[in-house]
C-alpha cells in the first residue's frame, strides 16, 4: 500500500514529465515549488545576499541551488568589476582555489577503478622522493630535528589530508622557504607541478603519516601522481575523463583569452571597506591566470570555473557518479569517498565533521551547531566561495564569490540556514 508521501512524490515526478518541457536529465532551472522549495522563502536568501553587496562587504556573488536534480534557485547579485561597473553575471567566471581538490580527487579514484592504482599503495611506488619521508619534531628548546616518518606515506593519506603534509608553514618552515615552496598558489609558478612536487619529497612535513590531519599540498602531489599512472598532464586527463563528459565547458586552470573579460575580480576585506587585490598578487591578488607561464597544474588550488559548471559536477556525486547519461564513477565510489575516514583522527575545524576521500563529512549537525544533515559533505575555496552536497535532501548548494581575506563575514551560515528554511516538502 502507498503511503501518502509517495504519492505526493509520484504525482510530482509526473506532473514535472508531462507539464514541462525539461527533463529530469538536462539539469535546468524550474519552479522552486516542483522541487519541494519556496520560491517565497526563497527571497530571504536573496535580501540577505543583497545586503552583503550594499554594505559594501561583498563586491557580487553567484548562488546557486539545486533540488532533485534542478535548479531551483540560481542567483547574481552586485559586481564581478566595481570600478568598472561590471555586473555580476550566471556564468562569471571565479578562481575556486581548493574547490580542485574535489575534481582531482575523483581522477584518482577513476584511476582506481581502472585497476592503475589503489588508494592504499604507498606513495613511493608512483613518486621516488615519497619513498623514504621525513619528519621534523620540536626538540624543546626552540629548535627541532628532523626524523625519519614512521611508515610510507599513501595514496589514501593524502586523500584524506593525514599524510602530515602541510603548506610549508610548519615547524621547518626555514627549509620550506629556502625551497620557495609556501602557500597554495602555483599559477606564477615557471615549473610543472611534477617537478614541483618532487622537491617536496625531500623536505621534513609537518607531523607522522596518519598520525593528524594537516591540510596542505597533499592534493597537488595527487595531481602529479595522476599524471604519473595516466600519462597524461592533469588539465589534459581532467579534461577528457571528467570536464567534457559533464559538460564543464567554463573550467580551466588557465583563462583562455576569449573568456578573460568573465573572470570577477579578486577583493580583499579591509577596516576601510573592500579593496582591489593587486594584479597579480600571489595568493592575495588577481593571480596569473590569464597572463603567466601556464605551466604548473596545481591540483589543490589551480582551477577556475562558473558556478552551474561545478554544481554540474556535485549532481553527478550526488547522482552516485552519473550525470546525463555519462557515467564519470561507480556509485560504490562514491559511497568510499563521501564517508568518514579519519577514525581515530580529530578533524579540528568544527565538531561533528569528519573527513572521507576529498571532502568534509558531517556526521552530527547538531554538535556542529548549524543546518545541514547526516552524511552532507563538501569544502570551499580560499577565495570564499563554498559548496555541499546533501543526500538525504537531494541538495546541491554552489556559493562563489571573489574575496581574500574575509574579515569576520557570517555570510557561509546565513546562506546555509536560508538555504534550508525554504525546503518545505
């Protein structure tokens, strides 16, 4: 017998085949109403966003919601350009920083699949300078030492951020310094990423294989690895395996020319209000995204992209590895990625969250203190933008915006308690 749900569920399915024109596979915007949201509700979210931009905290923002395979929700609000009075458009074009590390994380379980790999190999099968690690450990009286690490560092280590590897700001950081390999952006960098990643190898990390998370380079070193097993540079295998199937047509770790004009500006939060970041800039700047050496594929932080372009790809995860038809991963792979790895580890950002294969898992909203559900995962990018993915709503939730640093902003929360507030069914 079937419960009323289900046949308010059913009766939706088919009121949205039989009175549209979208399929359930295009993936495009309808009535918030067909996908169980309030459109009414939904403008709190817009009034606050906007608010954010008249307040000057905020140059311009794209958010974009989707539900049961929809868009429900799809907003630009204030500037990519202030100064030049450029507005905010659906498919600007935003540096989404570590947002990569989500997209790279899927080639190396696809490298899996294909029998070229497992998550549990050591490292130093792929890289020799990963063969034989080292650690460097405070010695008490201001100095350290450096140790040898007590086991091979692995592929699933670096999956999930365990490796002890972090952005060369650590106890060693002078060695790190001397090698010129600090912070997380690589787009200035006159050197491709396997050479990159080949210096690290030699220097101390930060902490003992899976003794402590330690966000860091751990994901560029996957992007060399991947380019190792495949053969292939990462924006060549990205590419063809993941970005063209899903129609990812705005991502690029380089800006091609014809696109530079989409490309938001970089601000930066200041006590006197936004400012322009330089240009470049390094990490704090417009970046050499457009005009540098276009050599160095960084995994952890290198891409660009629009924000239906990434929600493209977290409605394939959400799909269980599928999306228009293309088949990117098995669901079973899915499954392994979006659970909690960390065991006895301690994700220290934020209580009831753990970690799975690229991705933070909540595994306790309530100790977190925020909206969401069981089993949501997702990340976001040192430019502020953000993402989740929510199983048990069929959400995807896509924020991008353009500011580095953001000075003391609630905008994340707020989008996510406004996000949630206008599921009604």
């Amino acid at each position: 017998m079937k419960t009323r749900h289900s046949i308010k569920l059913i009766t939706l399915f088919l009121a949205l085949i039989l009175h549209s024109n979208i399929s359930a596979q295009e993936f495009a915007k309808v009535e918030a109403e067909k996908v169980g949201m309030s459109s009414e509700r939904l403008k709190f979210l817009t009034n606050t966003l906007q608010e954010y931009v008249d307040n000057g905290e905020l140059s311009g923002a794209v958010a974009l919601v989707a539900r049961r395979g929809q868009i429900a929700y799809f907003k630009s609000l204030g500037k990519s350009d202030v100064e030049n009075d450029v507005p905010m458009l659906d498919n600007t074009i935003f540096r989404i920083a570590s947002q990569t590390k989500a997209i790279v994380s899927v080639g190396v379980m696809m490298l899996q699949e294909e029998g070229k790999l497992l998550v549990t190999d050591p490292v130093g099968k792929y890289l020799p300078t990963y063969k034989e690690t080292t650690v460097a450990v405070e010695n008490g009286d201001g100095e350290y030492e450096i140790v040898k690490a007590n086991r091979p560092i692995t592929i699933r280590d670096l999956l999930t951020h365990t490796a002890g590897i972090g952005y060369g700001g650590g106890i060693a950081s002078d060695l790190w310094e001397k090698a010129e390999i600090q912070g997380w952006y690589f787009a200035d960098r006159d050197e491709p990423i396997q050479a990159t990643v080949a210096r690290m190898g030699n220097l101390p990390f930060d902490a003992q294989p899976g003794e402590k998370f330690v966000y860091g380079y751990n994901t560029d070193i996957l992007g060399a690895l991947i380019e190792i097993v495949s053969e292939e540079p990462l924006n060549t295998f990205l590419k063809t395996r993941i970005l063209d199937p899903l129609g990812m047509n705005d991502t690029h770790f380089y800006l091609p020319n014809n696109k530079s004009d989409r490309l938001a500006v970089v601000y930066s939060s200041t006590e006197d209000g936004l400012l322009r970041a330089p240009d470049p800039g390094g990490m704090v700047g417009q970046g050499a995204y457009v005009n540098g050496p276009r050599k160095s594929f960084s995994g952890g932080a290198g891409y660009l992209s629009t924000a239906k372009d990434y929600a493209r790809f977290l409605q394939m995860m959400l799909n269980g590895g599928e999306f228009n038809g293309k088949r990117i991963i098995s669901s079973k792979t899915v499954e392994l990625m979006t659970v909690n790895h960390l065991g006895e580890v301690t994700f220290p950002w934020s209580k009831g969250t753990g970690f799975g294969l690229g991705f933070y898992i909540l595994e306790d909203f309530g100790l977190r203190g925020t909206m969401g559900s069981k089993g949501e995962y997702g990340w976001g990018g040192a430019y502020h933008s953000t993402y989740w993915v929510d199983p048990e709503e069929d959400l995807v939730v896509v924020f991008f915006t353009q500011l580095i640093p953001a000075r003391g902003l609630d905008d994340h929360d707020k989008l996510r308690a406004l996000v949630y507030q206008a599921v009604v069914d």
